[in-house]
C-alpha cells in the first residue's frame, strides 16, 4: 500500500488536485449506495481490503491530519461529524471507528514513506539529527507535576489488546523504555555506589517542593528536552511513576552522547538533579565533559537565594539571555506535543528559528540600550566599576553559605536546652502529683513518675554526650546562650514555613491564569486559596510572635511586605536573626535591582556575538541542505521516481519561511559560511599538497646526491 501511495501521490501534482476524478451523479440514483470495487487508484483508504465496503479518500485524510496539526483539539468525532454535514447525512456512531481505523492506515503509510526518505538521505538516528543543531546551551525540564498532562490511566481487571503499530511511532524523539529504565533505582542499586559529596551547598529541599504523581496512570505525562531555539531534542514517556530520576538521567547521558563538552541543561529542580548526577554512575562522566545542570528563570522565585545564585540563568556565565524555560511554551499545549513537535520540526524550521533568532536579537539590543540608565544609577550610588557587582555576589554566596547550616554543636547545645525544660515541667508536674494534699489516684502517679524518668534519662544521656560536669541552670550563661538559639531556631521555621506557603500559592495563582484550564479545576483552586490564605495569615502571625521574641526585636511584616519578599527572593535575608544583613549593599532593594541589571545587561553583551554565529550557521545549513536535497533528487529520480517526489516534497516543506528583516543595527553576515566538514576536507587536502611536494624535493635531492 505504501508503494501504491507513493505512485498516486507522485501524480497529483503541486496542490494534490491534478489527479481528482471528475464527480459523476445520477440525480435519480443519490439515495443507493455502491460497493467500491478499486482502491488506491485515486487515493481511497478501505477500512477492509479483502471485501471493501467503506473506502475513505487519501485527501480527506490529509486534509484532517494538517488540520489536526495546526488545530490539536480537533477530534475524530468533530471531523466526521463535519462530512456528515457536508453530505447532508445523518451522523452514526460507528463511523469514528471506521474513520481512526482508516486514519491509522493512512499514517503508517506516512510513517513508511518518511522512514524510506530519511534512509535515502542517510538520516533518521537521534543522535545524528542533534548533531545537526550544534549550540552550546540546551533547555530541558520536566513537566511539572499537577499540570496539564497527557495520561491513560491503568484499567483495573480486563486485558489490553497490543498496539501493532511501530514501536517509534510518536518519533525519532522518543526514547525507549530499556534505555529509560537502565538508570532506574533498581538496576543503580545493583552498581558501584558512589561516594555522596561533602559540599554543604548541595544540601537543599527545593527539589522537594514538587511532588510526584500517582503511580495509578500507565503514561502519566512526558519528560521532555529542547533546544534553546524550542526544537524538540528528545521525548521519554513517564510510564507509572511521578517524577523519577531515571528519565532526567536518560536524557543527560544522550545529551552527553551527542553534544560533547561543554553542555548545559535547564530543569526546575536542576540543583537538586544535579547533586543526583554527580551521584550516579553517570558522574563521571558528566565531570569529564563539563557537564551542568541549570534553573530556568520562572521556576527560580521557587528556590532559595543560594541556589538561584549558583544555578540562575540570569547569573550564569555565558549564558546570554536564554531563560531556560522553553517547554512552558510547549507544555500548554495539552495532549498535542508529541503532534506539535513533529509539525514544527518539519514544516516550520526554518520559519520558528529565523523568528526565535530575530526576537533575541531585538530583546538584547533593547537590554543594551538600558546600560546608559545603569552607568547613572552606579554613579549615583557610588560605584565605582562593574567589578563592583562580581564582588557582591560572590560576597551574597559567603553570607548565605554561612546561614546554610547550623553547627553540630549547636544542635546538641539546642537539644540539651530543650530537655532541661522539658525535665524542668515534668518536674513540676511530678511534685503536683506527688505533693502533700494531692488528690491523684495511683495511675497518675505512675504516669508522672515514668515520664520524669524518661526525661531525667534523655538528660543525662545529652549531658554525656557534651561532657557537662555541671547541670545548667536558668540562671547560668550556658542556659541564656542556648535559650537564644532555640529562639533563632524557632524564628527560622516560622520563616521557612511563610515562604513555604506564599511560594505554593503564588503557583496555584499561576496555574489558575493557564489557558485550557476548565471551570471546574479553578472553582477547586480558588477555594483552596481562600483556605490557604487562612494558613498564610496565621504563618505571619506566628512569625511576628517569633520575631517579636528575638533580641534585639525584628519588624513584624504585613502581607504586602511578603508578598514582595516573595518575588524578590528575599526571604534568605530574613533568616538572619541579627538583621544584620539588611545593612549590606547588596540586600536592600535598589541594590538587588542594580546587580539584576548588571547581570541582564552582561548577558545580553554575550547573545550579540552567539547570535550573529547562529545566523551565519542558518543561512549556511539552509544553502547546504538545498545544494544536497537537489543532489539528492537528480541522483534518486533516475531509479525510483516517486521516492525523488517525496524527496522534492521534503524540500519544498523545508524551504518554506518567511522574510525576516533583520534591520541595520545587525551587525553580522548574511553571507553563506564554510561547513566545518568542508573546512577539514580543504585543509587535508592542502596538507596532502604540500607534503607531495615534499616528497618530490626529497626525491630529487636523493637523485642528485646518488648522481
């Protein structure tokens, strides 16, 4: 059948109309219905092709898969409903099966005819076509949970009937389910354990604030990975489990794969997956090729300030001005990723990446023009140079790092506190109990007396394990010391809990402005907020208490205040217990925005240059590709003509963009560059030159020697 596609396809010329018979209706004879004794002559799909009663015509078909792809909501129920219309018949159910069943057919001669052009122009590995994109920083991360997803729930009871299909049905994209699961936890448990790493910053639980999803769905959504220009790199499907690992490490080792050095890799739990890298048996290998793990900028007001500090891609050296979340523009598309991937890789190439490099080119200069108002706000504040920034930062990681972590030993001197009081009540109660005039009955004075016990134990254990000659006393300097930690320790939940909290719904407040979302889902939402926000008012009461208990006495805040602190980040400065930290430059308010714009500012310095090589490379790849698929074509159309037609039709769909105007503040070329094959072939070449002509000097000054 593919080949009979191929042959009746090669004849309807550029619009597909050439070859469309004529209609011929006997007005008496409407109302009778015919069995269809050919198919495929002028392109008609049987649902049966043994005794055919059903035929569905080839552009029908295609008409509803392009359709499809620039209207993904658009079902097969809607679509046969609508020919119903056309023709004027009544709508029965049956057809939609009738219609998948033939649409099936119809892709998998699709599917075909693309696998026998790929192997005509020696393509379609995944690693091959990556290799074809060649940028230096990737974006990468995984749906987050909670979202729109695309699922089928696992059927309790039943049997399944298999999926004849092809097992790469959904794309080069996908990766398979072996290569998945060999990073699994079970087969990991099995290898060389690695040794987990000492460094204190790796320590974090912002990996923690997103949460995995039931295991109950057999495909719950997909962990995707794109190019920085949105090109999808690779698809692996989460298959009964939430967010494991093993699917962000399959994809970090075929990035390795097939980038090399230097390749960076934006997740929203990037810092966390990174220390998970470095973990696994895949560390050393991401070690060697310099590998990184990043954070892409939306996602950043989720994560604590030490950690937007080292994985932040607005800090992040080299970067330029990508933001690393390329999948939210591709998340909202509902079920239809895995369509939209293939109908922007193949019909809007060159269109979407000559945009996307336009766009960057027009954001940066905007960037660049603010320098100016930069260099006044410096002088104002007195900066002397943009050294100045660098020194703040690296003097912002020093402060945090410090508040990281509390020292052992101040844990145990916490601890010891906190069993002196509690023996100190327990003791109260017991000469209650045990008091002269007291009423308790013999259960209560058992109960006193094992507690105390129990207590009067947890404290002499402490006390040995601190080597205290002398029990504290309320009254001594040991216990006011350990006194304040307690209250530090206490404040710092408090805070840790607000930002807990407001940082949740500031997220369900985003998804709540998501498109596609129904009308359901938000009434579910907006009434947890109105509940939330209960919690979130009673947090800041309890942190106002425990502030008002440090001394000195720090300022209580207002909901507005967190709010702010919230989307600034800010709420690192308030875990200082001294309140030191906001008399530094770089925490109050004008001076984060300052170093923020430094920073945009530098990376915009770096996307002018990248960006003027990315163009260079475009118009070369589009000049190469056409010169090959012209080559391509002369050389086929000799042996099989309708493969050199599909191979026409590939560089039709190729070709096809818009004029992009550029505009005379580009400061790069449209000149067609040198491929770097081509390059080292021209180099060898002129290696293989002179050393001929080496070889003939040698050889005559032999000849004379001998003469």
């Amino acid at each position: 059948m593919t080949n009979a596609y191929m042959k009746w396809e090669a004849t309807q010329g550029a619009f597909g109309m050439e070859g469309a018979p004529e209609p011929v209706v006997d007005p008496e004879d409407v109302e009778k219905e015919y069995r269809v004794k050919v198919i495929n002559v002028f392109g008609l799909d049987s649902l049966c092709p043994w005794k055919p009663t059903l035929a569905i015509a080839a552009r029908v078909l295609k008409l509803y898969r392009v359709v499809r792809l620039r209207c993904p909501n658009l079902s097969v129920q809607s679509w046969v409903k609508a020919l119903s219309d056309v023709q004027a018949r009544a709508f029965k159910p049956y057809q939609v099966q009738q219609f998948t069943i033939c649409f099936d057919l119809y892709l998998e001669i699709l599917r075909n005819v693309d696998a026998r052009v790929k192997k005509a122009l020696a393509e379609g590995e995944t690693i091959f076509e990556m290799l074809h994109l060649r940028w230096k920083i990737l974006n990468g991360s995984e749906k987050r949970a909670g979202g729109f997803r695309r699922e089928r729930v696992a059927k309790r009871g039943g049997t399944e009937r298999p999926d004849p299909r092809a097992a790469n049905a959904g794309g080069d994209y996908y990766l398979t389910r072996e290569r998945v699961n060999k990073w699994s936890k079970e087969v990991l448990a099995q290898q060389v354990q690695v040794p987990r790493s000492n460094d204190p910053e790796e320590d974090n639980l912002c990996q923690e604030r997103w949460k995995n999803m039931s295991e109950e769905i057999t495909e719950a959504c997909i962990f995707l990975s794109l190019c920085r220009h949105g090109f999808v790199l690779l698809i692996a499907d989460m298959v009964r489990s939430g967010e494991l690992a093993k699917y962000g490490l399959a994809i970090a080792d075929t990035l390795m794969d097939a980038f090399g050095e230097d390749t960076g890799l934006g997740y929203n739990i990037g810092c966390g997956f990174g220390t998970t890298i470095r973990n696994s048996p895949l560390g050393p290998k991401a070690k060697r090729l310099n590998f990184r793990m990043l954070v892409g900028s939306f996602h950043g007001h989720a994560h604590n300030r030490m950690c937007q500090l080292r994985y932040l891609a607005t800090y992040v050296l080299g970067l330029e001005i990508e933001d690393l979340e390329g999948c939210e523009s591709v998340y909202h598309r509902k079920q239809a990723i895995t369509t939209y991937a293939a109908h922007v890789d193949t019909f809007e190439t060159y269109t979407n990446l000559s945009t996307f490099l336009v766009n960057n080119y027009q954001q940066s200069l905007a960037i660049l023009e603010t320098e100016n108002s930069l260099q006044f706000a410096m002088a104002q504040a007195g900066i002397s140079g943009k050294d100045e920034f660098v020194r703040r930062l690296e003097e912002e990681k020093t402060y945090l790092r410090g508040l990281s972590k509390e020292p052992e030993s101040e844990t145990q001197k916490m601890d010891y506190y906190q069993r002196l009081v509690n023996l100190k009540a327990r003791k109260k109660t017991f000469d209650e109990v045990f008091g002269e005039g007291s009423k308790a009955n013999g259960i209560a004075k058992r109960h006193a007396r094992e507690n105390y016990d129990k207590v009067h134990n947890a404290v002499q254990e402490m006390e040995e394990t601190l080597q205290v000659e002398a029990r504290w006393t309320a009254d001594g300097p040991e216990w006011n010391a350990a006194g304040l930690l307690v209250v530090t320790r206490r404040y710092r939940l408090c805070v840790n809990k607000l930002e807990e909290l407001v940082l949740k719904r500031l997220f369900e407040l985003t998804k709540m402005n998501m498109s596609q979302m129904g009308y359901k889902l938000r009434k579910h939402i907006a009434k947890a907020l109105q509940v939330q926000s209960k919690t979130i008012w009673a947090a800041l009461a309890r942190y106002n208490l425990a502030a008002g208990s440090l001394t000195p006495k720090h300022q209580k805040l207002t909901w507005a205040e967190v709010v702010e602190y919230a989307f600034l980040s800010d709420f690192d400065i308030l875990r200082d217990p001294t309140g030191n930290a906001a008399l530094r430059d770089w925490a109050t308010q004008g001076g984060r925005q300052l170093m923020d714009s430094f920073f945009r500012i530098e990376r915009a310095k770096e996307e002018i240059p990248q960006l003027n090589i990315e163009i260079c490379r475009l118009v070369t790849y589009i000049c190469d590709e056409k010169i090959f698929l012209l080559a391509k074509e002369a050389e086929i159309i000799q042996m099989d003509p309708h493969l050199a037609y599909f191979i026409r039709k590939y560089r039709n769909q190729r070709g096809r963009s818009m004029k992009k105007k550029l505009g005379s503040w580009f400061t790069g070329t449209l000149e067609p560059g040198v491929r770097w094959a081509e390059a080292v072939e021209h180099d060898v070449e002129e290696e293989m030159d002179v050393d001929s002509d080496i070889d003939e000097a040698e050889a005559a000054t032999v000849e004379a020697e001998i003469a």
